[in-house]
C-alpha cells in the first residue's frame, strides 16, 4: 500500500514522458490511497492539458474515469490538526501535508516527485524510482 500524490496518478493514468515511470510503480504496488483532495487537483491538471491541447475532451473525460474507479474506496478524509501539524514542521502547503498526514495515518510511503516534499519528509516521501529500488 501506497499513497499517491496526484501527479502520481496523473502519470499512471495518462499519456506522456512520466507514464512508465508511474506504471512501474503502479506494478510494484497496486494499492494505491489518497485524501479526497486528489480529485480537485487531478481535474486541474487535467484542465491544463485541455487547454494546452495535450488531451481531447474525451480522453480528459475517460482519464477521470478511469482514475475516480481505480481510487474508489481508497479516498479518505484527513485530519486537520494533522495536517497543521506537518504545515507547522515545514514549508509545505496544507495541500501537499494532507498526502504526508494521510502517509502517517496508514503507515505506508508516500509516492512523489515534489521536491518540497521529498525535502521536507525524508522518512515518509520517496521518489518514485527510490521507491521501486526500495
């Protein structure tokens, strides 16, 4: 069991030079979790590749289907004072700490390629190719 930052997801679940690196990771452990905010963020980046023409409408529409299937049952609600609490720690935002406090919650690792991240919590964020080596 893993949690997946959303870019994670985006890489595993879309076309482009990140994909095999997430699907790797995805093969090495298929369990994915994140908070509900995966969702928000995953339609934004979404939103981007719309408006730069990197993906159809349609296959904007499919991704997010497939991805919200693949996380069912895997989305949680986090604690707020835990997440202060990380905010307060280190200079990540309340956003990026809700994937550190869910890590935290579940004992597992968190998946990520953001630098803060990895930077702020060595012993809980790995990047995906620390991850697979691990």
């Amino acid at each position: 069991m893993i949690v997946a930052d959303t870019n994670l997801l985006v890489y595993a679940m879309t076309y482009g030079p990140h994909r095999e690196l997430a699907q790797s990771v995805l093969r090495k452990d298929p369990e994915w979790h994140a908070p509900t905010l995966w969702r928000s963020e995953f339609r934004s980046a979404l939103a981007g590749y719309l408006r730069a023409e990197a993906m159809s409408y349609e296959e904007i529409l499919e991704a997010i289907d497939k991805t919200e299937f693949f996380m069912a049952g895997k989305e949680h609600s986090v604690d707020s004072t835990a997440v202060m609490r990380l905010v307060a720690d280190s200079t990540s935002s309340a956003y990026d700490c809700e994937f550190v406090a869910l890590a935290n919650h579940l004992n597992a690792p968190l998946v990520t390629s953001d630098s803060r991240l990895l930077r702020d919590f060595p012993n809980r964020a790995f990047a995906p190719d620390r991850f697979l080596a691990a």
